[in-house]
C-alpha cells in the first residue's frame, strides 16, 4: 500500500510530515527521477492555490526537480484544471499543483499531472514514492550545466480564460445575465470573475480578496449560505462557488437555494443527450451520487456508471469506455471534450450558455431532478484500519440497512483525511440522520 499518496496526491498539515519542505524537495527529486527522460524536454510546469505554505513548497520542488536535470516552469496561483490544461498545451513532461483543494489554509498538498494532463496514475505515484522512502534518487547528481533552470510565465491564466472561453457556442455572451461570485478567496479569484466580464455577465464577487491564511474560511463551496445570501440581496440570476483550487462549482438559483453537483451533471447531461453529444448516453459518477439522479437519468434514456469516489476513478473510467460527461456530487465536473478534470470554470460557463440558450432559469433546469435525502457524518479516526477488521462496523450497517425501506448506505475511509464518512440516503430525512449517527458511534468506539 501507499504510504503518501492518497486519492488526490499528498496532503495534510504543513510543517508536519509528510508536507514539509525537506520531503517536497525530495519529492521533487523523486519525481525528476522516475520523470525523466533522454531526448525529451524533461520540463515541469508548477502551479498553486492562495495558501501561505505555497511559497515554501513551491520553491522546495524547484529545488528538488532542477537538482536532477529537470526544468521547471512556475505559473503562480492557478486553478486545478488550468494546470492540467496548460500542463498538456505546453507540452510539459508533468504538471504539479500545490493545493489542498477544499481544506483550511494550513493544510497543504501535491498532486501531479502526467504530460497528457490527467492525473498521475497510480502505479507511476508508487513509483515515485517508493523512489522517495528507499532515497533513491541520492543515486543522481547532475553538476555543471546538467542542473536544471526555471522560468516563470506571467500570463498562464490569460491561457486558461481564452481556452473555457472556446468551449461555449461561437459568439455567445452573457449579456443580461447578474451573476454572483464566491471565489473562496482561492486560485479562481481573477480568473472566474474576468471570464464572465469579458463575455458581458454583471458580476458581483464575494471572498476575492486572499491574503495566503482566508482560503476557504467560512466561503466556497463548502460554505453556501453567504453565496445564497447575496444572490438574494443582489437579485441575481444565479450564484457560482468553488472551492479553493477551483476545479469544483457549486451553485445557488436566483432564489438562493443550493444547485449540488448531481443536479448539475444531471442538467448537462440531458442536454447534451438531447443535443446529440452525450456519448454512449451515458454519465460517469461514483458511488456518492444520489439515487434520485440515477432515476432521472433513467427516465430520459441515460446510464450512469458509477465508480470509487475521486475525480480521478471518474475520468479513468471515462477514458476506458469512451465518455464524455462526468463528474462528482462535490462539484468536480469533468467535460473530457474540452479538458481532462474537474474543471469550477468552465462548468460555470456551461451552465450560463444553458441558461442563455433555453432562455430558462437555474431552478427551472434543475426542477425535474428529484433527489433523495442524503446525509453525510465524518468521523475521526485515530489510525487507518480496514474496515473489515471490525465485525461490529459491519454489524452496524446491516442493521441499518434492514431498517432503511429503499436507499443507499456507504460506509468508507476518506481518501484524503484521517475519517470514515458514513453516508446515508432514504425517504425519511429524520429516520436516515439516527441511522448514520448509530453507526458513527459504533466506528468512534472501535477506531477513534
């Protein structure tokens, strides 16, 4: 098993193993180690969010890769799906992002992009990880003109806009439409706003002011009722959030409510089916998507595939059986025609041009999407353990699951915390909120 890498990269508590700035140097040199090849052009382009930490760990991975005859290319605070596409447009050997996505400011993490901008595949992080614990990249010491240089590039967002801009139909604008901004005070802030000016949108921006400690505090997508407050005071048509390295997007209608990534990617599906470019008519999401999706789906003539949780399970399988739309109940939404991950902007875009084009507002789209109740309980946990260590975990469950009429429980470590989220869903909101508790405190009890 992985030691460091987790669903989305390494990541955790800054100034704490493994997100210090000794381990990102040798991290650094382990990726230039396995990354590196003879006649190509053996560059890195890097990237970040707002976070203070971005600094320390953005120069100890300089360091690291330019030590093993790697180059390096620094684009500053861009969102996720900006590295993946500038990652690819540059023809780069490798994109990394330091962010730690939805998480607080002391937190921090590295995820990678391989040249193709998709994210990294596992058994290449396995590679590069083992390569870190067993040091073996002290095997390696270029001198003289072998070592590495860096270069920064200033206008990579300009990049980034002109490309979501391409995605929507040729002279479309959004000419009409008031649109409120939660930017999460993260690596969207400029980016998102300026997109929808340039393209004639009124827009009004909240939490766009970061100061390298306010990322995602108490804004963004994990934080909607600021974002639904102004959309109210404002009279807005619609209000967009992301998260702290923006490759999810939130909404809220012109009503304030909130619009989740089921009902997103089940709006953009039947619109795309209808419009004949849904492949294989059909949707790609993970086991968290809600059974009211799925029915919906079903009713218009579409599949939904489900897999592990993680934007990046989503896109292999999209890959693997030739998909175009696919996503995450989060938010992360993956349009594989126009780029490789979950992708806060360019989802935004997509729903405006929807919007235009039907002449339609947000709680009008979303209507016939019907959802389940749906709760999530996170719990802490002291140690990582499988699940199926504990008899009494799954005792729990089937006990539940024999009360439950008709829904869904999941029970399953998070990928990028130490936690078991408990999910649940069924009929009867109140009935389903005492079933996950109950199984909550037999995990507290047997692992916290």
């Amino acid at each position: 098993m992985r030691k460091l890498f987790g669903t989305d990269g390494i990541r955790g508590k800054v100034n704490h193993y493994p997100i210090t700035a000794e381990v990102a140097l040798r991290l650094g040199r382990s990726a230039a180690y396995v990354l590196r090849k003879e006649g190509r052009r053996n560059l890195i382009l890097i990237g970040k969010d707002t976070r203070l930490s971005g600094y320390m760990l953005e120069s100890a991975l300089t360091s690291g890769i330019c030590s093993m005859g790697m180059n390096v290319v620094l684009v500053g605070p861009v969102p996720t799906p900006g590295i993946a596409f500038l990652t690819r447009s540059m023809r780069c050997d490798a994109g990394i992002v330091i962010s730690a996505s939805h998480n607080p400011f002391d937190d921090n993490g590295i995820k990678f992009f391989s040249h193709d901008g998709y994210k990294l595949p596992d058994d290449v992080e396995a590679k590069i990880e083992d390569v870190l614990i067993k040091d073996l990249h002290d095997t390696v010491r270029p001198t003289g003109d072998q070592i590495g240089s860096v270069k920064r590039i200033e206008e990579a967002s300009g990049r980034y806009i002109e490309m979501i801009k391409s995605t929507i139909p040729k002279g479309m604008d959004f000419e009409g439409l008031k649109v409120v901004v939660d930017c999460a005070n993260g690596s969207a802030y400029r980016v998102t706003p300026t997109t929808l000016r340039e393209l004639g949108a009124k827009v009004i921006t909240i939490n766009d002011k970061p100061d390298g400690t306010n990322i995602n505090l108490g804004c963004g997508s994990l934080h909607m009722d600021k974002l639904s407050e102004a959309v109210v005071d404002h009279g807005a048509h619609i209000g967009i959030a992301h998260d702290g390295d923006a490759d999810r997007t939130l909404f809220c209608d012109g009503y304030g409510r909130v619009v989740d990534g089921d009902q997103i990617m089940g709006l953009c599906a039947r619109w795309m089916k209808t419009d004949g470019r849904l492949k294989g008519s059909t949707l790609v999401s993970t086991v968290m998507s809600n059974i009211g999706l799925e029915r919906f789906l079903s009713r218009n003539g579409i599949r939904l595939i489900r897999t592990q949780v993680g934007d990046r399970y989503v896109a292999e399988e999209m890959i693997k059986g030739g998909y175009n739309l696919g996503g995450e109940q989060s938010g992360h939404i993956i349009f594989l025609d126009d780029n490789t991950t979950g992708d806060g902007p360019l989802t935004a875009l997509k729903i405006l041009a929807i919007m235009k084009m039907t002449g339609m507002p947000l709680w009008e789209l979303v209507s016939p999407i019907e959802l389940f109740p749906q709760v999530m309980v996170n719990v802490k946990i002291a140690h990582k353990r499988p699940l199926e260590d504990f008899p009494e975990i799954q005792a729990a469950i089937d006990n539940a699951q024999g009360k439950l009429k008709e829904g869904r429980i999941l029970v399953r470590p998070s990928g990028t915390e130490p936690k078991v989220r408990v999910m649940m869903e069924g009929e009867n909101e109140a009935q389903i909120k005492t079933l996950a508790n109950d199984i909550a405190d037999v995990i507290r009890k047997a692992m916290g």
